[in-house]
C-alpha cells in the first residue's frame, strides 16, 4: 500500500489502519498479537488504534517496539473523559503499556458538544503534544456540523469521522466546509466503513442484490482525496488480506461508485438500528 501522509501533521500513514473490537466486554477480536506483527511486515499496515483496551494490538505493536520498529509505527489512541488531568492520565498509561515515550496522534474520544474540547482539556493536550508525548492532537466525532466548526477554529491536527457509501453527509458538511483550509486542514480519519455490517449485506426487495465487499468499501471511503486512512478491523488474516488487495487496486471506478452510492441510500433507509460499532468488518 502507498503511504499517505495524514493532515498537516507530517505522519505517513498506510490507507488501512488497523483496529479491533475488543473493548468493555464485546466480542473478543479475532486477530492475535502475532497476526498485528504480520500486518505491519507482510501488508505494511504501520498505523494502529493502539488502545490499552485493544489487547492484541497493543501487544501485538508492543512487540514491534521491542524489535525497534517504532519509528516505523504511527499510533493513534483516543482520551475517554474529556478532563483536563484525565487526558494527562490516560495518555501516560498507553506510554507504559506500549513501552513507548510518545504516541503519534492522542485524539479527546467521542466528543459530543463543544465543553468536551472546552479550554482546560484542550491546553492539557497542548501540552502533551509540546513536551512530546504525542506529535499530534485532535478529536473524534460523530456530529457532523460540530465536527467542522470545531476543526476549523480550534488547534486540531487530526479528526476522525464516520464516512461510508450510507453516511455520505461527510461530503457536504465536513469535507466541503475543510477544504479551503489548504495545507491547514487537519489529518482525517475514517470509521464505520461498513456502516456496521450492513453495507455488506444485499437489499433484494430494494433492487441491490448485490451487497459491497468489505474492500469496496473501503476503497469507496479511500477514494476521497480528503480521507487520509480509514480504520479496518478484519476478524482473519484472510479478511485483512482481501482488504489490502482490494485497497491497492484503487478507488471504485465511476460507474461502481454510482451504485454504491445507490445501494448506501437504500441502505441508510432500510436501517431500524440494533448494535453498532465504530470500526469495520467486525462491526454488528
């Protein structure tokens, strides 16, 4: 895979970063630590959601390290409260269990109204970033217009969003409100390619019986020249794979992306909820 370079942050990041479920009590993951190492050497996946509550990634990326492949490696984690010593906190608990000095990218989590990236929080992580425990900061979000108002007046490097063939809002009130921002824009990164599954499963009453493939999908998310990677989470090496091959073929041609983007609206209708998950193939 060709190496993108995230935001203005100078990082180079493979297109497919790697995550997993995993967390407070879900479907354990089906990668091992072993399956993490082979990732970076066989794929060249370098960019890694090295969450302590990850536990194979973050053995598997705390083995790299041991090898001495950290400067190869770009490690994004995200803070889960949005208080100022907590940030401080949390950030040097990812540093001692991934035997590391500094994190890449240290992203506030879930932010839901503008308080949670309100003064105190956002000068901790400053000064984070200032001292050199993370090269990066910045936010994820799941509200759209919150999202772009605060990437566009606040210090963020980097900003992980949802973005799939369903979840096209993106477009129009992300993408377009950052891109005269120029080489200022932060890094983006995507999540919930899959749109938690459904994205990979045929409406036939709708008129699609042909669903995406989990690589469409991402080569769909790619094929935005404002998305820098996108978060993938295959429960095989066999799914990681088909995914990096697909990635390395491209964006959809033209007329695919037209029925994708067709296909994701009957989708996005069709949805009545049930569990979600923020990362891929192995969303529910």
């Amino acid at each position: 895979m060709t190496y993108r370079t995230l935001g203005k942050t100078g990082l180079r990041v493979s297109p497919l970063g790697l995550a997993q479920l995993g967390m407070s009590g879900l479907r354990k993951p089906g990668l091992r630590p072993a399956d993490v190492e082979r990732a970076f050497h066989e794929h060249g996946v370098n960019t890694f959601l090295a969450h302590t509550g990850m536990k194979a990634i973050s053995e598997g990326v705390r083995r790299l390290i041991r090898a001495g492949r950290r400067d190869d490696l770009v490690l994004i984690s995200e803070a889960s409260f949005p208080v100022a010593h907590l940030v401080r906190l949390e950030l040097e608990k990812h540093l001692r269990t991934l035997g590391t000095d500094h994190l890449d990218a240290w992203l506030m989590g879930w932010v839901q109204r503008r308080w949670y990236f309100r003064d105190s929080v956002r000068s901790a992580m400053v000064r984070l970033r200032d001292e050199g425990k993370t090269r990066a900061i910045g936010f994820s979000c799941h509200d759209r217009p919150l999202a772009a108002a605060l990437a566009r007046e606040l210090p963020a490097d980097v900003l992980m969003i949802r973005y799939n063939a369903a979840h096209r809002g993106a477009e129009r009130e992300i993408f377009a409100p950052l891109a005269d921002l120029g080489e200022r824009r932060p890094g983006i990164i995507a999540y919930t390619a899959t749109r938690w599954r459904m994205l990979l499963k045929p409406l036939p009453k709708g008129g699609f019986p042909r669903a995406m493939t989990g690589g469409e999908c991402y080569r769909f998310v790619l094929g935005h020249p404002m998305v820098d990677t996108v978060w993938c989470a295959p429960q095989t090496t066999a799914e990681l794979r088909e995914d990096v091959e697909a990635v390395r073929a491209g964006p959809l041609d033209p007329a695919r992306r037209e029925e994708v983007c067709r296909f994701g609206d009957a989708v996005h209708e069709a949805a009545v909820g049930g569990f979600r998950w923020m990362f891929g193939r192995t969303s529910g």
